[in-house]
C-alpha cells in the first residue's frame, strides 16, 4: 500500500521548516513526533478529549490552543505553530537560557508530577496570558477566566489546584492583565 503524500511548509516555534513530504492524513502530532523529532507535546488519549497534544496557533486572531492529535498536519500549510519547545529562551547552541514566564510559575508552584500533561497546561496558560495582554479581564472574572482556558486539559495525577493557583498568581503578578 502507498500512502498519498504531498509537501508541507509551515513555521514552527519561528523557524521555516519545509517543504516536507508528508501524507496526506497525517495528524501534526506524529508529524511533530517523527518527522521533526519535537516530542513535547504528548499523545495520550489521541481522540482530542484530554489536550495533552496542545500547540500554539498563531494567527490574525491571535494565539489560539489546537489539539495536534486530531488536527491534520496540511491544516497547517503556511500557518505559524510553537510547540512546548519553543517557550524557553535559548542560547545559540540551542541551550535553554531562561524558562517562559508560565513554565517558571509551574515550577515554583510544585504544578505537576509526573509532567505528562504539563505541555498541555503550558501551551494553554501561555494562550491566556499572552490574550490578557490584549484584553485584560476584571479581576472579579480572573478565576472563571482561567477555568475557561485549563478547564478541559486532563491531569491524570490530578494536578488541577496548583496549576490553577501558578497562572492565578502569576496573572496577578504581571502588570496590565488584571484590570478593576
Ligand atoms: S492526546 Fe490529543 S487531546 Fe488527548
Ligand atoms: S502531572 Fe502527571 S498527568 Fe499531570
């Protein structure tokens, strides 16, 4: 049997990278996995329930969470991605230098332990905060807000309380996301 393939280019986490052969109903996820060797973001469920695969979509709209399990990789022909890889300031030889502003919060807030979902919850608090710096939320609204954004991704070691309380605190923390 041979799989139909045609050639994808698209940016990932700021780096051209394509035109790659890749067939034609491949999900991004195994695209990232196998082709491009970041394997951050996680298969777990594979069936778009528990957003473990989570990615960044950049677009017109702003940054959006995609579920790469169950989005074809062609859907991101020409489109702006960044995968868990590409939060931490690296150096030239690609060393990371400095963790994201949300990475560091999981961190100091003990979020996860076995850190399988942690891309997920990184990939999806990045969303929000990057979105509150556009459009603040009233503080009256914060808590609602941040469900709305980490509500669905699952922690199977039930993690839930302290990366809740790491993007709280940090929201409060970083000036102009908080407003009222
Ligand atoms: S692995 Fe994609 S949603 Fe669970
Ligand atoms: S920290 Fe283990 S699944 Fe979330």
């Amino acid at each position: 049997m041979t799989l139909k393939s045609s050639p994808l280019s698209f940016t990932v986490n700021g780096k051209p990278v394509g035109p790659i052969d890749v067939p034609d109903d491949m999900m991004l996820l195994d695209v990232l996995h196998e082709y491009l060797g970041l394997t951050g973001s996680r298969m777990a469920c594979g069936q778009g329930i528990c957003h473990a695969c989570a990615v960044i979509l950049d677009g017109p709209g702003g940054p959006r969470e995609i579920r790469s399990c169950i989005t074809g990789a062609h859907f991101f022909a020409n489109k702006s991605i960044r995968t868990v890889e590409g939060h931490a300031e690296r150096d030239a030889q690609g060393n990371v230098v400095r963790l994201s502003p949300v990475q560091q919060a999981f961190i100091e807030h003990f979020s996860f332990q076995c850190g399988y979902c942690t891309p997920g919850f990184v990939t999806a608090a990045t969303v929000l905060v990057e979105r509150l710096k556009t459009a603040p939320v009233a503080r009256r609204d914060l808590e609602a807000a941040i469900d709305k954004a980490m509500g669905q991704h699952i922690c199977r070691c039930t993690g839930y309380v302290r990366y809740f309380e790491a993007v709280r605190d940090l929201v409060l923390a970083t000036p102009g996301l908080v407003k009222g």
